[in-house]
C-alpha cells in the first residue's frame, strides 16, 4: 500500500496524516481475558512505501524492543512518506514472563506464521498479526538477539537470491549479511514469500538493552528509511566494510568444563586459530577449540560453562582480504 490511503486492519483505520496507537487483542488467557498487542501505526501524508518494525517474537529478546519503540516515539515524522507500522512486542504472554517461546505449551511463535485461524493458539495469534499488520506492508524488518546464555555480533539474515531482499539487507547497512531463505514458519521467510521483503537484524544478548547495539540499529532503519524514500532528507550508509556470508558453522565444546574465550563476538580469527580453551576447575588438560576456517564470530557464549556438544561460538567465513580489514579496525579500537 502507498500512504495516499488509510491503512486498514481488522477494526479500524489510519488515515494520511495521522498516528494510531492500538492494543490489538489476538488472543485470550485461561481466564478468557484478551492477549494483546502494542501497535503505533504512523500514516504520512505524503504517498510512499509502508514498512513494518518487529520486535520481542521471542519474549525474552529486549535490545528491538528499544528500537522499535525510539522509531515511533522518539523520532520526529511529521514528514513521513510513506506508513510505519511498530510492532514492538509480538510475544506479549511471553514478554510477561521473561521467557522465549509462548507460556502455551512451549509454542515458538516465530516457527508459526504465516498462521491458521483454525490452528494451535501460537498460529491463531500469528494469523492475526500477519494478516492485519504484516501482508499489508511493502517491507519489513524483524529484530532478534540470540537466545539466553549467547550473545551476537549485529548483523543481518536474509534471502539475498532475492532482489528486493537484497535491495533492503544492503540498505540496512550492515558488514555481515547471511544469506538464507529462513527456516519455515519464520516471520522473515514467510512475509518474504508471501510478497513482503523482510530481513532479520541479530543483535546482542536476551534480557537486557545494549545501547551500541541499539543505536547502531537504528542507524540502519535510518538508511532504510533513505533507501525507500520514506525519509527524503536521510542518507544511505555504508559500514565501511561489507561481507555476504554463504558458509558458516557452529564450533562446538568436544569436552565438558569452563570456556576460556580467546575473542569476542564481531572480531575475525584465522583458520586454526585457538579461539577459546576448554578447561577443568584446576585449569588442568585445557582442551584447545581451533577455527575450521577463517572468519569473523557471529556470536560467542556468554555463560562459560559446557557440556560435551554444546556450541560456543558461530563462526562465518570471511575471505583473506575482508579479515584483515576486520583486525584492522579491531586494531584501531
């Protein structure tokens, strides 16, 4: 839709030139109390693209919550072309107990879009958003940080053998791209293939706002909002360096005990580099974990502590070139 027209949802509209915020019900609780959502809708007056912001399908994930929230209230867009829709928390049963998936039976809501109103109560509720607040859009991007215990590098998740995927992961601005279709039932892999582009933004850790992180984000809907005209004054950026990544893999502990980290999340490491050291509480029989290949991490444990099989670190491949221009600038830090 372009913002010469209202913006429609079950129940109601957003006129050009105006603001919305709605708590839309999608669901009920066991008491039969409504489950709803935060939604703030701003329909420009001016004609333009209609982007939708998400965050917090997993409820635990707080830092694009923080994004989508300083989108709709702290920016000024008076002179929006084009709609934003803020969706800042999907999980709301499990934003309420700090916990990732839906409290209803461990349900992932985001393994259950594009939804089924005759379904599971996780695809009833992702039917609802997706019809009302995702289909409707042009594009979208969806915000996630890595589960409890881990923490990621920022970087984006996307089809990139699609143009218009590419178009947005390029616009958002980011070093690392990881090209994917999105597992099924994902809000990123379905609104892609039901027409809506969507790319996911990784970023940090669950449970907590990491301010780089969140400022670093929103630099990148700002270059978005440049790309597609929503905002006219707005510049596309460029990170500086920029790697598509085709091949990665998870390292994992081949023995149990306490992880001595070598890097960090974002910083590269050379192929049969020590990354990290596995050792018992005597700092005895150090079981070395070595880089099958050259790369930057993705994403690194924050809790130090292993079993035999449990990941450490997501490791994605960089050429020669691309990683020594990553320890450069780690260099210059």
């Amino acid at each position: 839709m372009t913002a010469d027209a209202a913006f429609t949802y079950d129940g109601g509209k957003v006129a050009p030139g105006e603001r919305q915020n709605l708590r839309y019900r999608v669901s009920e609780t066991y008491l039969g109390d409504p489950v709803r959502i935060p939604v703030t809708v701003i329909n420009g007056e001016r004609p333009g693209p209609t982007l939708y912001l998400s965050a917090a399908a997993h409820g635990d994930e707080l830092n694009g919550i923080a994004v989508v929230r300083s989108v709709a209230y702290d920016w000024d867009l008076t002179d929006l072309a084009g709609t934003v829709v803020c969706l800042p928390v999907l999980n709301v049963p499990g934003f309420l107990t700090q916990q990732r998936y839906l409290p209803i039976y461990d349900r992932d809501l985001n393994r259950s879009f594009p939804g089924d109103p005759t379904s599971t109560s996780a695809k009833r509720m992702a039917h609802s958003i997706f019809r009302n607040f995702v289909e409707p859009c042009d594009l979208g991007i969806d915000f996630h940080t890595s589960t409890r215990g881990r923490t990621n590098t920022l970087h984006v998740r996307a089809d990139v053998d699609r143009p218009a995927v590419s178009r947005l992961a390029h616009a958002f601005g980011a070093s690392v791209v990881v090209d994917g279709e999105g597992s099924d039932g994902t809000l990123r892999g379905e609104a892609t293939r039901a027409g809506v582009p969507t790319i996911t933004v990784e970023m940090g850790e669950a449970h907590r706002f990491e301010r780089s992180l969140i400022d670093e984000a929103l630099a990148g809907v700002r270059s978005v909002f440049a790309e597609y005209g929503l905002d006219e004054r707005g510049r596309v950026r460029w990170p500086g360096w920029r790697t598509v990544v085709t091949e990665k893999t998870w390292i994992r502990a081949d023995a149990g005990g306490i992880v001595d980290m070598h890097y960090d999340r974002g910083e590269a490491v050379r192929e049969g580099e020590r990354v990290c050291t596995v050792t018992d509480p005597f700092k005895a029989d150090g079981t070395p974990i070595r880089a099958p290949f050259t790369g930057v991490l993705l994403g690194v444990l924050e809790n130090p502590v292993v079993y035999p099989g449990n990941p450490i670190c997501h490791l994605a491949e960089l050429d020669d070139s691309t990683a020594r221009i990553v320890e450069r600038r780690a260099a210059d830090r």
